[in-house]
C-alpha cells in the first residue's frame, strides 16, 4: 500500500510539474451558474433593468428508481431578469418520453417538478443580490462547489448531488463589514435548502488589526466556523420528511489567516485551522498559498485525531450523511496527512487546477482532485472543461474506477453568436439507490 501510494504521488507531482512550463494568466476553474446577468459598471451606479432568455432543445437521459437509463426529448426555457444588484433567473424544463408524457423517474404516476407547490417553487433557479466577492452576497439556489473558510469542515459541499431526482434551493449569504465602512468583522452562511434547513454552516470572521499601520499585519483574519446537520438520517427525496430518529451532528472550528508577502504580482499566505466534531474527534492543519501572476501553488500539513475526517461536508455528503458520523470510529489512530496543489494558465488557453491528499498513516487512500478547461474565447468555437475527483484510491488501476469518484465532461460548439450544441456527460449518485449513476445531454441553445 505504501508503495502504490508513492508510486501515485510522483506520477501526480510529474503531471504538475509538466503542466507550469507553458503557464499564462488563469481564473480559477469553479462551476459557476452560466447565464447570471451581471450588472455593467454604469448599472451598479445607477439601476438599470437587463433580460436574457436561453431556449435549450436536446436528448437527456437519467437513471429512474429501476436503475435503468431512460431518454427524455428536453426542452427549456431559462428568462434571467436583473435590476441593478437584483437578479432572478427562471427553469422552465420540460422532458418527454417516448410516449410524450413528461419525466416521472419514480414511476409514481405523477411527472416529476410539475405536480405540488414545491415543483413551481423550483421553478426559480437562482434569486440574488449581488455577485460573490461584493461586500454583500445573497443567492437562493442550487449550488454545486461551497466551501467554508480553508475546507477543514466543509469542503465543495453540493446539494446536487442527486439532481433531476431531487432539487433543492440553497442559500449563501456573505456580509462583510466593509459595506457599513466597519471592516473588523464578516459573515458567510450557507443552508442546504431554504424549504428543509437542516445542514447550516456558518463562519464569522474579523480583522483585529485592520486599522494597523503595519502592513501585512493589518490583514491577520480570525474566524470561527460552525456546521450543523439537524437530520441526517433523513432520505434523499423531492418532499423529504424529518425523520425522528435523527441525532443531529455539528463540527466547530477556529482558524487564523495572515499574508507573509504581498506584492502586485506576487503574495503568500499562511493558515492554520482547528475543528472538532462533537462526540467525536478533533484535527488540525497548516497550510499556505503562494501565487506569482499566473501560478499558484498550495500545500498543508495535516494533523488529525482518532475519529476525525477532513472536510465532513465534502461533495459526497448527501449520499454519506446517514452513516457517516458512525463510521468516524474506524478512524482508531492519531495520524499525519498532507495536501499538494496547483491551480495554473496554460499559453492562455487552458485553466487548470489539481490537489492531491493522502495521510502517511491513515485508513483510506489518496484523493484526487483535478480539472482542465479552455479559457474564454481562447479556441474559435468551441469551449471545453473535464472535472474529476476521485477518493480513497487503492490502486492505480482504482483511480479511473467509479465507485467514490464524481465527472463532468462538457463540449461545446459555438455554430453563431446565439447558437450553439452542447454535449454534457456527468457521473453522480441515484437518490433511489444511492450508486453511481450518469447523466448525459445533447442540446442545442439559443441566447437572445
């Protein structure tokens, strides 16, 4: 085992390595929400109204509660409103069989998202107010990549997972203190569904020495994370029920945020964080951030307790949450882990980013994270982008398996101005049985 894990990790750091020579200007690869209307500069002085509509026509396929896949004829309708800092994006989908009835996965005689109040209410993909990063941020919605503080807790946390078979509207809300000219303190929450809280995070920050005329050291952020799941025993269903059974589960963490170096093309940044999960363990880590223009590299040194996991709110949590906090217990042993990884441009053409995580002595195996994709305009007519991540891999042979691993391939062919066709291949979990499952769609858009 050892072995096969030094074998992984120096085929993981020459695959970094080969990737910096040809390095350019990179965003950072995320799955944003395509399509938000962001408002002009001119706008957010001076509220003005802005409309988009995106008409989808294609094939889908989805898994039903048998656990065969099954293909619907799609067709959509995506209006996005936005009035200065305002926006509300619509979904309506609308997916038939071979016989032009509309999708029902669960074969309960009813289509799926047009029956109770609940499937209008779904209707809304997105309301907002402003865009992540303004001093104030709110989004109702779906979400699929959250973390909170460094991710000792909660780590690219989804509530979609198990989309189309259930749909949820997450809630994020950051404030920080600057928007009222008060910089020492910040807010960022985040909910798994505004119509069944039940995971709710929480991080409250503040800069003690903001005011210091000590540069560097007027820039120390300390902050305290909580995370609470009040039902996890609860089912994965479109009209979930609290299930009485449930013990809720909550983790607690402090953290402390500093630059070492900060220069217009240039900073480093050193981190330290502590978590506890409640009738369980505790852990630690200490990590740092170096980025030079169009690099950056990362790194932690991790320090964990007997029954302790980093990230408990990871993008598998839905499919985990009703045995996960029992399994903590085979994690018997104080043990040493760490983290490497890069986020770089590629000649101004490609983004990409990969981690690597693995302990020197703990139970489970390495975890990859990596993702490639074309920058904006960067190839006539097409955009491109591939996600992957893979965890508690045992073997070469392991890391291209499906079982614990998540995938996203996206190809798209931009015909015109407003037309395009897309081919989108997801690998995820079933709500009804919990297993791997994939998605696929073939659609042609049209933006006006």
């Amino acid at each position: 085992m050892c072995k096969m894990r030094a074998v992984l990790l120096f085929a993981a750091i020459l695959l970094v390595s080969g990737t910096t020579v040809f390095a350019q200007p990179v965003d950072e690869l995320e799955e944003g929400t395509p399509g938000e209307i962001e408002p002009s500069a001119g706008a957010r002085e001076k509220p003005q109204f802005g409309f988009t509509m995106n008409f989808l026509i294609g094939l889908s396929s989805y898994e039903d509660i048998d656990g065969n896949q099954v293909a619907f004829q799609r067709f959509s309708l995506f209006p996005e409103f936005s009035y200065g800092k305002w926006g509300v994006g619509l979904d309506f989908t609308f997916e038939f069989d071979g016989d032009w009835k509309l999708r029902d996965l669960d074969k309960d005689g009813k289509a799926d998202s047009w029956t109770t109040f609940t499937d209008y209410l779904h209707k809304f993909y997105y309301v907002r107010y402003g865009f992540k990063g303004d001093p104030i941020y709110g989004r109702i919605g779906a979400f699929s990549r959250y973390t909170l503080g460094h991710g000792l807790i909660m780590q690219e946390y989804s509530n979609t997972l198990f989309y189309p078979q259930v749909v949820q509207l997450g809630l994020n809300l950051d404030i920080d203190g600057t928007a009222f000219n008060f910089p020492y303190v910040g807010l960022e929450t985040v909910v798994d569904d505004v119509l069944d809280w039940d995971i709710i995070g929480l991080r409250a920050y503040a800069r003690p020495l903001v005011r210091s005329s000590k540069p560097l050291v007027n820039k120390l952020k300390l902050g305290a994370t909580v995370v609470t799941d009040l039902d996890p025993q609860e089912l994965p269903t479109d009209s979930p029920e609290d299930d009485p059974a449930s013990e809720s589960v909550t983790e607690f963490g402090l953290d402390v945020e500093m630059p070492l170096l900060e220069r217009q093309d240039m900073s480093l940044i050193a981190y330290a964080d502590w978590a506890t999960i409640t009738g369980k363990g505790s852990g630690s880590f200490i990590g740092s951030s170096y980025t030079y223009r169009w690099f950056t590299a990362l790194a932690q040194l991790r320090f964990f307790g007997k029954q302790f996991v980093p990230s408990y709110f990871d993008p598998y949590y839905e499919r985990e949450r009703g045995t996960k906090y029992a399994s903590l217990d085979a994690y018997d042993e104080f043990y040493v882990g760490y983290l490497i990884g890069t986020r770089i441009g590629i000649a101004s053409i490609l983004n990409f980013y990969f981690t690597w995580e693995d302990g020197f002595n703990d139970p489970i195996g390495p975890r990859v994270q990596t993702g490639i994709g074309t920058a904006e305009n960067a190839i006539p007519k097409i955009d491109a982008s591939f996600l992957y991540d893979k965890k508690d891999i045992d073997s070469f042979e392991e890391f291209f398996s499906e079982e614990d691993s998540l995938m996203q391939l996206e190809v798209v062919y931009k015909a015109t101005t407003g037309a395009a066709i897309a081919f989108i291949y997801q690998r995820s979990y079933s709500a009804y049985t919990l297993d791997v499952t994939s998605r696929t769609l073939v659609e042609t858009r049209f933006s006006f």
